[in-house]
C-alpha cells in the first residue's frame, strides 16, 4: 500500500469510525470523515490535524441513499483518489419486529445496506483501474447470529456482509481488497444504549465486550496483512463454528429490551 493514502470513515464521530480515525491518523493517512454530527466532527479533525495529516469533514445524513454519494467528488478534488473506503455508519434499533413502524425498519435497510453499497460502487471501479485499493464493511456478528428483537438491524447487516464476501472472490486479482468485520458487543455509544435497553440481567452481564480502539487496530492490522475477515472479540469466532449453539444460546436467553 501508498504510505499516505485517502481513508474515507462514514460513521466518524463516536465509537468504532472514530477510534479508526485516530488509528488512520497516526500512520499519517489523509481522511474524509463523514457523520451527521458536525460539531463532533471538526473536534476530531482539529484534533487529528494537530498529527499533520489532512482532514476533510463531511457532516451528511447518509440514510438519504439517492445522495449518498454527493460527497466523494468534491472529497477527491481535495484530497485525491479514494484509497480506502470504510463503510461504517450505521444504526441500530431494539424491539418487537411486529411492532416496529414500516419506517424504522427500511431506515434500518437505507443506513445499514443500501448506502454502502453505493458507496462502494462509487469507488470501486476507480480502484479497479488503479490496480490498487480498500473497502473495509464493518458489519455485525448479528449477520452471523441473528439476535431477537434485532430482526431488521441483523438481516441489513447480513445483507452487506453477504455483498462484501462475494466482493472478497470477485475482485481478487485486481490489487483490491475486501475485509469484512464481524464486531461482537463493543463499548460505544450503541452499545451502551443497547445495554441499556436490555437490562442488566447475568447474560449481559457476561456477555465479553471489546474496545473501539483495540478493534480499530485490529482493522489495520488486519488490511496490512490482507486478512478477508475479522472477528471482534476473538471469542464470538465461535459462532461461526458452532451456529447450532449460537442460535439455541441466543433464542434461550436473549431478554426482551425495554424499548420507548
């Protein structure tokens, strides 16, 4: 890889894309951070320029799918090519499916799976050209253990880490990277909220949760040695290999969230 490239972070202003913000930063990388919070974005770029890297800010409600691309064009004028997509953003909403309103749930979708998804046919083919480039899908472990009361959130998060597999084989050979992310519960504001909602009962008490700023490394670590897929906190791997149990653990003891 470039030693300096341009990292684009969708989701950039808390947890998980901002911890990777400052994990980017620290190799000297440019970014375009995009958020809706636009207070809590130039915080951070303020902060990371201080580190002598350029930061673009892009403050965008990135759930309005048929704009959801606006942004890269004028992102390349400043600071170059893409080099590395992060689709990060994302939201996530605890309940009774059946009484979720019709917009929660395809607010869910937008968000979740059909703006990364653009995102990423944005940028592919100029990678492609290039011969040379990233896309990093930070999904969920729900698209591998689906979790009651999270039915819309884990199928868009299955949906992406399905399109993002498939992208892994279909570009090899063309310079392009894929790595998919599975993060398991970790300490960020979604997380907590979905603590919260789920109560403090000894399942969510043991359940072992992880560090944004761990994951965020383990991210780099994981694009340097063109890993295809993390898993985070190592234990959830578990999944994967056992689903029976994972299902039979998850439908057992999954309290219903107090939601409203």
């Amino acid at each position: 890889m470039a030693s300096k490239r341009h990292v684009v972070i969708t989701g950039a202003s808390s947890g998980i894309g901002e911890s990777l913000a400052r994990a980017f930063a620290a190799r000297g990388d440019d970014l375009t951070l995009v958020a809706r919070r636009g207070e809590r974005l130039e915080t951070l770029a303020v902060e990371l320029r201080g580190k002598g890297v350029r930061v673009h800010t892009v403050e965008k409600d990135l759930s309005e799918v048929e704009t959801a691309t606006d942004f890269l064009l004028p992102a390349e004028a400043v600071l170059g090519p893409v080099d590395v997509l992060v689709n990060n953003a994302g939201v996530q909403r605890l309940g009774v499916f059946a009484e979720a309103s019709v917009e929660e749930v395809e607010a869910q979708l937008r968000l979740n799976l059909l703006t990364p998804l653009r995102l990423s046919r944005a940028v592919l083919p100029g990678m492609i050209s290039r011969g040379r480039g990233v896309l990093v899908d930070v999904v969920s472990l729900g698209a591998l253990a689906p979790t009651p009361y999270m039915a819309a959130y884990c199928a868009s998060k299955a949906g992406l880490a399905a399109a993002s597999e498939a992208l892994h084989g279909e570009l090899r050979g063309t310079g392009v990277h894929i790595l998919t992310v599975y993060p398991g519960p970790v300490d960020t504001a979604m997380g907590q909220s979905a603590y919260a909602a789920y109560g403090q009962t000894l399942a969510v008490r043991a359940t072992p949760t992880g560090r944004p700023e761990v994951l965020a490394l383990k991210i780099l670590s994981a694009m340097d040695r063109r890993v295809g897929r993390l898993i985070y906190p190592r234990v959830y791997t578990l999944s994967r290999w056992f689903p029976g149990l994972t299902r039979f653990l998850l439908d057992r003891f999954t309290p219903k969230p107090r939601v409203g």
